[in-house]
C-alpha cells in the first residue's frame, strides 16, 4: 500500500507509514524479493523509490554492512526517516526517471518495490533502471495484483466510492503482469519473467491501516483532489466510520487479509 503525494508531504506521514506499515506490510515482501534475488555479500544494490528504506535495510542485512547500498527516493520527508534508521546507507533525494548516480555507477541488483506504477513516465523509468543494472546483473520489481484478486482492498474501494465517486486507484497500475514484463523488455532488459506472489498479512491495529488506506483513496479520487482540507478530513472521517464492518468481517486477534503481488526478475 503506497499513499498519494498530498499524504507524503504532511509532516507526520513517513513517521506513521515506517510505524504502522513497513514491518507488517512492506519487510515480508523486501524478504522475499531479496531472497529472489540470491544477493551475496559485497554486491552493490540499488533501492528506487526506496520509500523509508525497508528494502534497503533488508538488503544490508543481507550482503553486509560494508557493502555499498543506495536508496533513492522523491519525498525528504521519507529520506528523513531511512537516515534515521539506517545511517551507513546511502540515502539520495531524486526521481525515478533522472536517478541521481554518479559517473559510470551501476549496481548488482536494482530493486523497485512498489513504486513503478507511481511514475509519470515510466518508460523513462525502465530506462534508468537498464542505465543503472551493471553486466550480469539482475533486477527486481514488484507491483500489487488487481484489488479484483484481493477482497479486503476491493471492499475498501467499494465504500471509499459511495464517497468519492470512481477511484483510479494507481497501486494496480500494474495488476496484469504482461504489460510491465513489455515495458522491461521494450528498456533492453534479458530473461524477463514474472511470478505471482501471496501471502497472508497480519496487522494488531486494523484501524490505523484502515485509515491510512482511506487518505490512499480520498487522495488518488478526482473529487478528492478538488477538496480542501477540512472537507477532505471529513469525508476520510466518513469512509473510516463507514469501513468498520468490513473491518470486522477481516479482524479475529488481529486484521488477516490476503495480498497479492506481481514479482518481475530480468537481467542486464
């Protein structure tokens, strides 16, 4: 689950995003993608779109503190939060589609985890991704399954729309597989293949993610975007107190639902 630019840029959101979603929702799947990846130590990675810097961290765990990792992100306030945690890693502020790397720099493993289908232009972004790949290297990028396989965030959608109207929400950009696997080969990657990944997500504050996940919505819906902010807090009030009965029928000890996720590997 990602969240829309007027979201990030409050001044409380990385804070919230690394308390309330990294560790339950965001490390399974950098896990995942790393042990995907088969890194071993001394290997150069690359995090875009790095977020908070889960992958990253993951990644340094894997290969060595003194191995060099950079994440890359747009938001500071993101960058701010990863320099907390992680301060041996290289943190950069910039955008996907002009990474900020320096002469002749490139990377053993390049990662994006659910970032790709957030860029504004993202063939520009597969080529900055093939720019950074060193020979032999090997990619990895993950994109959310269609909300249609994941009924817990379909539900969601379907009340935050009595709402807001229709919602383009662009998490699921990339639900079908078979565009990113072109959009990888279209940049000049080799030996693209993708994979569909589940797992079971488990949250103890059901609530909070319910939150975060209606200011996804109220902020990717067009009449979301025309509001100001009080009446933008009052319809996110609403979609919250409206979603507390599919909160139940999700919530036993803890909130359990089903997630889904594209997992896209190519070489250089």
């Amino acid at each position: 689950m990602n969240l829309p630019s007027y979201a990030m840029d409050q001044a409380s959101f990385p804070q919230m995003y690394e308390r309330w979603l990294v560790v339950p929702l965001f490390r399974p799947w950098a896990e995942t993608t790393v042990e995907e990846l088969g890194l071993s130590a001394g290997d150069r990675v690359l995090d875009i779109a790095c977020g908070t810097g889960i992958v990253a961290r993951v990644a340094q765990q894997r290969v060595g503190a003194g191995a060099r990792i950079v994440g890359i992100d747009i938001s500071p306030g993101m960058l701010e939060v990863a320099r907390a945690a992680a301060p041996g890693i290289d943190w950069r502020e910039g955008n996907a589609t002009a990474l900020p790397l320096r002469d002749a720099e490139q990377f053993d493993a390049v990662i994006c985890q659910q970032g790709l289908q957030f860029f504004a232009d993202k063939p520009a972004a597969a080529a900055q991704m093939r720019r950074a790949l060193a020979p032999g290297g090997k990619l990895a990028v993950s994109t959310w399954r269609s909300d249609d396989e994941i009924p817990f965030f379909r539900e969601l959608r379907l009340v935050a729309q009595r709402h807001l109207g229709p919602i383009d929400d662009q998490r699921y950009g990339y639900g079908d597989a078979g565009p990113l696997e072109v959009l990888l080969r279209d940049a000049g990657f080799r030996d693209v293949r993708s994979s569909r990944q589940t797992r079971t997500m488990r949250f103890e504050d059901g609530e909070s993610f319910v939150r975060m996940n209606s200011m996804a919505l109220v902020g990717m819906s067009a009449a979301g975007k025309t509001m100001d902010s009080a009446e933008r807090q009052r319809i996110l009030q609403a979609i919250v107190s409206d979603s507390a009965p599919v909160l139940r029928a999700y919530t036993d000890a803890s909130l359990v639902f089903e997630l889904s996720t594209n997992l896209a590997m190519a070489g250089g």
